[in-house]
C-alpha cells in the first residue's frame, strides 16, 4: 500500500479515503478501495473460522469457511458509500469522522447469498431482523453499559433475505483482506456501508427488534429528539472529470460522472455549467443494478472566467438530490448536489 493509494483520515483505528483520481475508474482498484472502522482490525485464521448462528431458528448451527466456499456463489458489482461521506462540507461541521468526498468505492462481491446459509437454521416465523456481529470491539465513553462494545448491526428481515444480500468471500476477485472484512463480510447492495458488517462472527435470528448502541446511538439521523435510522444511499451524483481547479480553453468540454441511488435507479442526471439551465446528460447502459452509472454531457464554454459546474441525478422514486442536505448531528446522508470550479481561458 503506498501512500498515494489511500487518503488517511485517522490510524487508530484506520480510516481512509478513496482518491479522488482513483474515482475515475469504474471499478475501484483494491488497494484503493476506502477503509472505514470503529476498532482495531482483528485477524482471522480464514482455515478455522467459524459464523454461529441462533436465535429464534429450529436448529442453531455453526458454518465454517471453507463450508461456505463450497456453496453456490454468486458475483455483482456493487457501489458502497459510507453514510458519513461529505460530513465535511455541512454546516456546521457535525461531529465524527471527518470524510471528504472519497468515502465510497464500487467493487465486485463473490459470495454465498445470506439466505442460503439461514434457510438451514430454519427461521422462527415471527422473526423482525437478523442481528450480525463483527468480530471487532472497544470502548465507547457514550455506551449504554460497562465493558466493550461490538460492532454488531441488524438488518429488517426482507434485507437479509433479499437474493442479493451476501456472506462475501472475495473483493474484485480476490479473498477479502483484513481491513475490508476477512475471511468473510456482509454486503448488502444499496445500504449505505454500515450494515455491511465485516468480520463476521454470529447471525441471531431476532423477533424484536436490536437496539444496540450501532444501531441506535450510530447510524441514525438525530435532530434533538426526532432519530431516524440511516439505511439505504441518498441519490447522489459526482462530476469526475473535469477535477476541480482544471485550466479549460472556450469551446466544448466534456463534463462525465458518476450517479448512483439506494432507493431505485438512476433515471436521470442533469448538468448546469455557471447560472445556465439544467441540462440532461447521457446515461451509460447499466451493468448491474447496484452499481454506479456514468454520465456525461459536452457543455459549451461561451466565456473567459471562472465557470461553476454542477450535476443533480434523479432516481425512479422520483427523489432528487438537494441543493443542501438536511444538516443533522452526527452528519449522515450529505447527498447534496456539489460543485466543480474550473478556469476557463481563451
Ligand atoms: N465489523 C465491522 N464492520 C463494519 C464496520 C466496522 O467498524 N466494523 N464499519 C462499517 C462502515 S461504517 C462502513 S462505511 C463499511 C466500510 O467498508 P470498507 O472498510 O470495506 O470499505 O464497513 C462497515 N462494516
Ligand atoms: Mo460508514
């Protein structure tokens, strides 16, 4: 890993972002792929590790990895933004770790779907959630009780069970390192990453639903007393190219990005260039449903100056990115519509 693979944002415990020349590629390289923990990185033995699952099933059983090795597996590119990406640029600069633009990644996923493994423990029928624990713990001051806190997320059960929802083995085709999750993680396509868990070390099948402190103390949009839990990703757009800062010549210039929603797809992204009207881009065709589209649309520079360019993506539930994401306190789901400044000569 060499330093212009990453964007560090802390070490201990290692958070770090995506650069932003890495954004232009389509499939995020590996190493360059963004880092987000609570805690400290266990190391798993891949050869005896173990994910027991209990709770309100028939038969509660363990599964080893080389068990689910040998499951049918399946492949999907999919896109992952930490929910506390952009919590920089709000006002106020809400508390928590402080991510610029680079805490989101698109990869591909190899895994056993969820589903699969859970349909051998036969699931109670009033079953709400399927708690999932990392392996990771640590202290928190804010806690509710004494002792360490683990990293452990429940998903409503219709997630858990959705076909697309995995036990992931492999990153772009690769066994998942230890920063992103090994032996073996959760993805779960359009949530924003933390219900991703990593590290996985128990499913318990819950019938009320976890209340647990990254469930209700993180991960939730707090304004005083109204919180609202964060789940799926905000429809949001980036402009790639042209960078921010970019010397342009009048004439014609390609503006290209990226679009991607948790709540439906992409249906449309528009482009503005200085005080203009907003513009349709052209969509490339989709290659998997979880992944983000590209975009693009050649604007005309009609003038010398500094020119503000800016993209707004609309999804099929009809949501459009705000000019301003509602602030909240602990700075989720900024999917605000951001800008791009460029220079442009004669
Ligand atoms: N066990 C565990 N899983 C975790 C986390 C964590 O701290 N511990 N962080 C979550 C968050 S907030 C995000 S955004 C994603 C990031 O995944 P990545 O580091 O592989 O990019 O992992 C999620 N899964
Ligand atoms: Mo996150």
């Amino acid at each position: 890993m060499s330093s212009d693979d990453l964007e560090i944002i802390g070490f201990d415990p290692l958070n770090a972002e995506t650069p932003q020349s890495r954004l232009a590629e389509s499939i995020t390289p590996p190493e360059s792929v963004y880092v987000r923990t609570n805690f400290g990185v266990p190391r798993l033995d891949a050869d005896h590790h173990e994910i027991q699952i209990d709770g309100a099933v028939a038969a509660p059983f363990a599964i080893d990895v080389s068990e689910l090795r040998q499951m049918p597996r399946i492949s999907y590119a999919n896109t992952m933004e930490c929910a506390g990406n952009d919590r920089l640029s709000m006002r106020p600069v809400p508390r928590g770790e402080p991510w610029k633009g680079g805490a989101i990644s698109t990869t591909s996923w190899t895994g056993v779907p969820l589903r699969d493994v859970l349909a051998r423990a036969s699931i109670a029928d009033d079953a709400v959630e399927i708690l999932v624990e990392g392996a990771d713990c640590g202290e928190r001051a804010d806690a509710d009780g004494k002792g360490p806190v683990r990293f452990a997320r429940a998903l409503p059960i219709a997630d858990a069970l959705a076909p697309q929802t995995l036990l992931a083995l492999e990153m772009n085709g690769a066994p998942l390192t230890p920063v992103h999750g090994a032996p073996v993680r959760l993805v779960v396509p359009g949530w924003y990453g933390m219900a991703s868990v990593k590290w996985v070390t128990r499913l318990s099948v819950l019938t009320t639903p976890y209340a647990g402190y990254f469930q209700t103390r993180r991960y939730v949009y707090k304004q005083g007393a109204l919180i609202e839990p964060v789940r799926r990703m905000r429809v949001k757009s980036i402009i790639v190219a042209p960078a921010d800062g970019v010397v342009a010549n009048m004439g014609t210039l390609r503006v290209w990005g990226w679009a991607w929603s948790g709540d439906g797809t992409i249906e449309r992204v528009e482009v503005a260039a200085g005080d203009g009207a907003w513009q349709p881009a052209t969509l490339d065709a989709r290659t998997s449903s979880h992944s983000w589209v590209r975009w693009q649309r050649e604007i005309t520079l009609e003038r010398p100056g500094r020119l503000v360019l800016r993209s707004r993506a609309i999804d099929s539930s009809g949501a459009a990115q705000p000019d301003v994401a509602a602030w909240n306190e602990l700075g989720y789901g900024n999917n605000a519509i951001q800008a791009t400044i460029i220079d442009v000569r004669r």
